[in-house]
C-alpha cells in the first residue's frame, strides 16, 4: 500500500505540473484580469467567509499562486497549498508575502475546523471520481461550521463525468448537478452556481462554479437558510 499522498495518481499529477510549472505560469497568472464571471464569484466568495469570520482562506491546488494573491487582496488572509514543488517554488517567488505549503487535498495538513473557507479552483478537475467523496469528506473536517467552499471545473451535461485529455494529464469534467449532489453527500449545502460558455482561446467546455457551505448546525440538526436570511 502507497501512503495517501504517495499514490500512483498524486504522483503522476505532481509530475505533470512540475513538468509545466514555468509555462503554466506564464500563461495563467494574469488570466483573472480576463474573467469578470469568475471575479464575481471570487468577490462573493470572500464576501461570505469574511462576514462569517471564522478562519483563513486555503486556496487548495493553488499553482503558481495567482488567485490566492487574487483572494487575499479582496480580504480574507489566504495561502496556498499545491502538490507540485515547483508551483510552490513559483508561487513564492511571485507573491513572498504571502505563505505557500506543499501538500495534497486527499490528506491536509490542517487541525479539524481551521479554515474559514476552502477555494479549489480547477484543482479537483484530475481526482478520479471515485476519489472525490474522500477529498470532498476532507475539506468538511478542516472547514469550520459556517465555512465556505468555492470550487472551479470544467462543466458538461452529461450526469457521469467525462474523461478528456487535459493538456497536462488526464481529467474529468462534471455536470453541475452531479458535482452538487456529491457535495451535498458529502455534507455541504449550496449557495449558488454559475456557468458560462468558453471563450474563444479556452477549452470547448463550459466552465462551472459551485459555491456551498459547512452547515453551522451539527448533522441531524439541518441547517439549510440559504445566506443572509433577511428578506421578508
Ligand atoms: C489546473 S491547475 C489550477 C491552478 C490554479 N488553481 C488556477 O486556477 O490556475 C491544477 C493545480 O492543482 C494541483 N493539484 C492537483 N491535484 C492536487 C491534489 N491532490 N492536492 C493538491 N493540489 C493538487 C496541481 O498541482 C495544479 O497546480
């Protein structure tokens, strides 16, 4: 048996990105300055886990640390974590004020209920599925109650994600729904969503965003307001 964060998988993603990091860098990190749909969400994002107040921003599977940097501006103290040395040798060079760790989703190096809030941003796009109620079970242990998660990936109608051959290594891309439900397996419930069509030079997929939070209530006790319960 491999140790969770030695697996065959894990190691052939971290040897892809480690392989790309400059050139990824180099195409990516000004990319939000393009993205006003993902801006908002990102701005709604830290909203939320600041008006909740209940620990920092980890930007999980981070690269070369743009849209942590892009989190912190707006607010919540926020670092990165990456399974690739080489994004976190880049990441910070880029941003030496901010704190950038080495380490993988599938076993955080994180106290139960520290964060405030967890951003995945096109990082859970390479878990095989069948990994991801794991991965989705982690990030509730280290969200604290009220916490919230953002997560970015490529969308599809199809109810069963989709094998494609991502330009660094194999990935999946999932229908908003089916992500959702695996969320809400997992614990979370939903917030909010958004999809748009791709650009001209991107990918032919759509791309998604689900924002879901940690119930404050303990399980059995469903807490299912949606957010800022105040209308009439
Ligand atoms: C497509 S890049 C996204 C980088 C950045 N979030 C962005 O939006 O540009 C995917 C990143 O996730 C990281 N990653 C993939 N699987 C991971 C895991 N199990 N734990 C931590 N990071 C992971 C990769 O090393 C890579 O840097």
């Amino acid at each position: 048996m491999f140790p969770v964060t030695e697996s065959p998988v894990l190691h052939d993603i971290r040897a892809a990105y480690d392989a790309v990091a400059p050139l990824y860098a180099e195409l990516f990190s000004n990319v939000l300055e393009t993205l006003p749909m993902e801006r908002a969400m990102l701005a709604a994002f830290a909203e939320l886990v600041q008006a909740h107040n209940a620990g920092p921003v980890a930007d999980i599977g981070c690269g070369p640390g743009h849209v942590t940097a892009h989190m912190h501006a707006l607010g919540p103290t926020t670092f990165g974590i990456d399974l690739s040395a080489e994004m976190i040798a880049l990441a910070r060079r880029a941003h030496p004020d901010l704190r950038f760790d080495e380490g993988s989703m599938t076993a955080l190096d994180l106290a139960d209920e520290v964060l405030g809030g967890i951003l995945a941003f096109y990082s859970i796009i390479h878990t095989p599925p069948r990994q991801l109620p794991a991965v989705f079970t982690e990030f509730q242990r280290v969200l604290a109650p009220g916490g919230h998660l953002l997560l970015g990936f490529f969308a599809g109608d199809n109810p069963l994600p989709q094998e494609f051959d991502h330009k660094v290594t194999l990935a999946y891309r999932w229908s908003s729904d089916s992500l959702a439900e695996l969320l809400r397996q997992a614990g979370f419930v939903e917030v909010g969503r958004l999809q748009r069509e791709p650009h001209q030079d991107e990918r032919q997929f759509p791309q998604a965003q689900l924002l879901v939070r940690k119930p404050l209530a303990p399980p059995g006790a469903a807490d299912t307001r949606p957010e800022h319960d105040t209308g009439p």
